[in-house]
C-alpha cells in the first residue's frame, strides 16, 4: 500500500518508553538533541523518490522564526492592498527587525520590473501614522511599531504622506493613501492563517484547507493541504484548480483581468466527474478565510452570522441583504397538512388572547365592539429556519415565507353580523435553538435552526362586533358576561387541538369604561379541544348610574 507524505520533516524518533514532560518540552523548544533509542531518522538510510531536497541545520534554526510574506504583483491603493490581503487571511506586511525587512525585500526582487517599473518604490508597507504625524502604527493592530526602515531622505512628515512603501533597495519611503497611488502588496502569513474552499465534496475539513505557497506564472500559488492546488494560467487568464496526483485539472476559473483572484464565490467550470457530475459543467465554489461560524460574502469578506439579514449592509458587497427568506422546507412539505405535534400525532396549539379595546357596549341590540389578538403557537418539525438571531423579539416571516407554509386557521363563532376587520397578520419565530453549522463543503454559509426546537406564532389583530346576552334584572347592580369564541375547522379533527392549560388571556386596555367596569377575563371551562372561549365581565358603575338617571329623576319629581 501507498503512503505519501506531502510537506517538511525534519526529524522522526521513536522510544521504548514514554518522555517526561520536560524532556518532550526540551525537544519541541529545540533545547535538545536526544534521540530514540528505537528509531532516529538522523542516522537511518531512506529511499528518495521524486523532487526531494534533503538539508541540514543546526539544531536552533529548526526553532527559529523566519516570517513568510506573499506578493500579490498587481498595482492598487493602500486600501485595496489592506482588503485583499484580509481577504487571503493574511495581513498587510510590516517588518519588525532588519532580518524580517531583509526577507521581504528578498521577496519583492523577482517583481522590480512587474511592480511599478518605472519607479523606485514598489509595495506598500503595513503602516501608517494617520492618527499622529510621525507615530507609526501598524495598520491592522493600530499599535505602535518600533521597527522603521526610512530612507535618510524620509520620512517627509505632513498630514498628506501617511502611507509606507518599500522601495527596491530595501529602504522605506512615505506617500499619500490615496485611491490613485497605487503600489504592489505584501502580505505577511500566519502559521496558523489558511482559507477554506466550499463547494466540492471533500472527505474531511482539512482537504478545504489552502493556503498561499509560492508562485507560478508569476502570481501567488493556492496550495492545499492535501493534492490540489489553485494556480495562475496567464496564457488564457484564468485559475486552474489541480489534482497533483493525477495531474488532472478539475476546475477552472476563467477572469475579465489579471488583477482578479479566486477569492469570494465564483462560478467554476467543473470536469466530468468531478463530485460525480456526469457532464461538468458550472459549479459555484467558494474560498474565503470563513469559520462555520461566520457568514461569507460574495466577495469572500467574512462577517459575524448574527449580522446575516440584520437590515444593515455589514458586507461591502451587501451580499449579507441578498436572499433573505428564512424558511427552509424539507423534502415533501405540503402546506395544506398540519404537522406532527410532539405528543403523540396531535398538534397542539398554545393560544395567547389579548383584548386589547372594548370599543363600544351596545345594550339594546346586546352587542360589544372589541379590538382582540389571538396568537397561537407550534414547532413543525418540517420546516428549518434561518437567522433567527437578528432581534431578541423573533424573527418575523415576510409575507412570502408565510405563503410557503402551513398556518393554523380558526373560525370566530359569536360574531354579530358574521364579519371582522383583520387589522394585522404576521408570523414570528422564537428562539434560536440548536443551530446546524454548515458543512465543510457548504457554500451556503447560513446556520440552520430546526423547526422542531423553534417556535412559531401566528398573531392575527382583528376588530368586530360581537353578541352578548344582556341580563337586565338585577340593573343597575348587573354584571354581564361577553366573549370571544374560537373554533378549529371540523378537519382538524384528531389531528390539531387547543392546549388551553399552557396558553394565556389578557385584558390591555382602559378597565374603566362610560358606564361598565371591565373584570375578570379569563378562558371558559370544559370546552372542547377543538373550543376556546375567552369570557370577561362588564361590572355596571352604579355611582355613574345614580348621578346621570337616578338624581336628575328625582330632582325633576320634587321640583
């Protein structure tokens, strides 16, 4: 069987028994040069197949830190080199020692006669003193650098030259940060820093994992973790996507210019098989430094997921406003069926009544004019939800998401005249519980949240007239009882019920009406599943009673 190892080595040993703590410290901080009693890799014999460099070093270099820096040889503002070097995960290059500025000068030598050729100054350096004339800070830290390398001619200090530059022998210069000074970049690469392709079907997280590894055709190589790698084609201006093994292209990205790289979401055009495409053909994929935590713009800039469909453009893009719908329906859905309820294969439905206004009390034709809402609450377990952290209230359904899905409907039975006037229709999903991150290869970069954990209400505000039996013969001392009363359709028969028991009834609006007192709301008993009666008192005011009918009568009688 096969094994390749792809990258460095430097030293392998093995030992009967197991290394203390210090020992295996005194290893890893190069402060020892112990090997194994079993096997040591420093005296082994080892058959080299292929483009092999074997090297040795002292023992301190193998510890020692050399930065690695990356050119992106296409002439742009200090603010656009700041972005794209974000872009690639990396920050602009600010050496910290003369060793440091000597490697990045070594760096930008093969690129004299490709960056700004016909002067002496070529990339921008990471640094300006924009807050303070004469502090230099790093640009992405905006902390203050002790390291400088200015020519003795600069730097020439004024509120315009803000911007560091390096020119070809090594030396810094200053300059205006304006959009139409351009310079090549540097970017400086953390260790750590690599970029995530989405989009192909790869077996595990770190086959996605790239990241900048030297140069072909004279532009930055993408190189993966594993066999692929993501190189510039000059002769037919585009970006190749590699398999090493076979040396096979899988992808390729055609571009309007040589300035564009494969960052952000891209349409590539795939092999035949590729992921098991019969034909090829157009396949979006994306590369950008995103954690499964963070949203992706389609510029490949990251931004936190809570800022997903917030109502701001966080993106520069605004990539973060596009598609916004928060519904997900799994396979199957159909709108017209209600859903499974937790317990057992009944739905119930949690229902809040808010009375919100008793608008009028019509004693002779034994009516009420009330201002009510009805909310009722389920989880569907069918349905996934997106950005549901945009507001501690809910996320609210637009009215095509609600469309999309199955919405409880009810009749309102004691209506006087048979007709109501919807004042107000929307559906809010509460919670965002158990979020699924998105898969390694998902370009999609949205956390989806399960119906079956998260909430929906439906809030209908309505106003209507409805009927209510006046009992007159205790006046003016009469207490009458009104309501509201719902009914599910005849359908919903063993399938959707009222859980009374966990709803709520509230009276928000004036207790102390013309001639009535309102008291006392509450849900009526021993209704059905498919029944809810929301009943409240109207207390007669027996003192507006005797100062408007019984005190005018009797001063009228004895006068």
């Amino acid at each position: 069987m096969l094994r390749v190892l792809r990258g460095e080595i430097t030293q392998i040993d093995l030992w009967n028994r197991k290394l203390s703590q210090e020992e295996a410290r005194d290893l890893a901080d190069c402060r020892a040069e112990d090997t194994g009693n079993l096997f040591t890799s420093s005296s082994a014999k080892f058959e080299v197949f292929g483009n092999i460099t074997e090297t040795d070093v002292p023992l301190a270099q193998l510890c020692s830190y050399t930065p690695q820096y990356a050119v992106l040889p296409e002439e742009r503002s200090f603010s656009e080199s700041t972005t794209l070097c974000r872009l690639f995960n990396n920050s602009q290059a600010v050496p910290t020692s003369s060793f440091e500025n000597r490697v990045l000068h070594k760096e930008i030598l093969p690129f004299l006669d490709v960056c700004v050729p016909s002067a002496s100054w070529k990339i921008w350096i990471g640094a300006t003193d924009v807050l303070e004339d004469g502090v230099w800070r790093n640009d992405h830290t905006q902390e203050i650098i002790s390291y400088t390398n200015f020519s003795s001619l600069y730097p020439i200090t004024g509120s315009l030259t803000n911007c560091a530059e390096m020119m070809n022998d090594g030396y810094w210069t200053v300059d205006m940060c304006e959009l139409a000074i351009k310079r090549c970049t540097a970017c400086y690469i953390e260790r750590s820093d690599f970029l995530r392709l989405r989009g192909l079907c790869f077996d595990n997280d770190h086959q996605s994992r790239f990241r900048i590894d030297g140069y072909a055709e004279g532009r930055p190589l993408i190189r993966g973790y594993y066999k692929f790698i993501i190189t510039w084609k000059k002769a037919k201006t585009q970006w190749l996507l590699t398999d090493t093994e076979s040396n096979q292209t899988i992808a390729q990205l055609p571009v309007a210019d040589v300035e564009t790289y494969p960052i952000g979401q891209k349409e590539w055009e795939v092999s035949k098989g590729v992921c098991g495409m019969a034909q090829g053909g157009p396949r979006t994929l994306s590369l950008s430094p995103c954690s499964a935590e963070q949203f992706m713009c389609r510029s490949g800039e990251c931004v936190p997921s809570k800022f997903r469909c917030n109502l701001r453009y966080d993106c520069g893009d605004g990539s973060d406003e596009d598609e916004c719908r928060v519904i997900v329906l799994s396979g199957g859905y159909g709108k017209h069926l209600a859903p499974t309820g937790a317990r057992g294969s009944l739905l119930f439905l949690r229902p809040v009544l808010t009375l919100t206004r008793v608008a009028s009390v019509d004693e002779v034709n034994q009516a009420v004019t009330l201002e009510f809402e009805v909310s009722l609450s389920w989880k569907d377990p069918r349905v996934f939800f997106k950005y549901l952290e945009v507001s501690k209230k809910g996320a609210v359904l637009s009215k095509d998401d609600m469309k999309l899905i199955w919405l409880p409907t009810y009749q309102v039975t004691n209506l006087e005249g048979g007709q109501m006037k919807m004042l107000h229709d929307a559906v809010v999903v509460s919670g965002a519980n158990n979020a699924t991150v998105p898969d390694y290869n998902a370009v999609d970069m949205d956390l989806l949240y399960p119906g079956s954990e998260n909430e929906m209400t439906v809030i209908r505000r309505y106003t209507a007239i409805f009927t209510c039996s006046f009992e007159l013969y205790s006046y003016p001392f009469d207490v009458q009882v009104c309501g509201i009363d719902l009914m599910l359709p005849a359908d919903y028969e063993g399938y959707v019920e009222f859980l009374e028991e966990e709803g709520e009834v509230v009276y928000s609006g004036k207790k102390e009406l013309a001639l009535f007192t309102v008291k006392s709301i509450r849900f009526a008993k021993n209704l059905e599943k498919n029944q809810l009666r929301c009943e409240f008192e109207l207390h007669r005011r027996q003192g507006v009673i005797l100062l408007t009918t019984f005190l005018p009568s009797v001063l009228l009688l004895s006068g």
